[in-house]
C-alpha cells in the first residue's frame, strides 16, 4: 500500500508541476549543487563537513525553494550549507 501511495503523490506533484510551470512559476531547489555565493537562496545555517575537500561547500539541504514567476525572483529560498572545516568564509552568515 505504501508504494501505491508514493506513486499517488509523484503523480500528484508531477501535475501541480506542470501546472505552475504552465502559468510562468518555476520551483527552484538547490539541493546537492555545488555553493556559490551568488547564488540566489539565503543561506540559514552553515554546518562543518570534514568529508568535504578543502573550499569545497554544498547545498545540503533546502529548506524552502526559491521561487521564480516569468523570470522574476517571487520568494529567495532558504538552504543549508555544509562546507569543509578549513574553509571559514561561510560561518561568518
């Protein structure tokens, strides 16, 4: 029964998406993208992550997703970030 219902709500979320991107709304999530600082979504917190090469950082994880209308940004999303410990230019947010 579980899997009947995993199915029913991908097949829910592929229709709401396809609607909203039908009307010009584009649902961003950063999650697993390599961090850039100019990136659009807010950074919340910044967790230290020795399995990371040095200077490398990650979204780890999306918290809520940037919203887009036409191009436009609607709503910054909010993520966290997991970067090495020997990088310190993210634990200053």
């Amino acid at each position: 029964m579980e899997r009947d219902d995993a199915a029913g709500m991908r097949h829910a979320v592929r229709n709401i998406s396809e609607a909203l991107s039908g009307m010009g709304v584009e649902i961003i999530d950063f999650a697993g993208r390599a961090y850039d600082p100019g990136l659009v979504p807010e950074v919340i917190e910044v967790r230290l992550d020795d399995t990371l090469s040095k200077g490398r950082a990650i979204i780890h994880e999306t918290i809520s997703p940037t919203v887009m209308w036409r191009g436009q940004i609607v709503s910054r999303g909010q993520v966290v970030v997991k970067q090495s410990p020997d990088d310190t230019g993210l634990g200053d947010t």
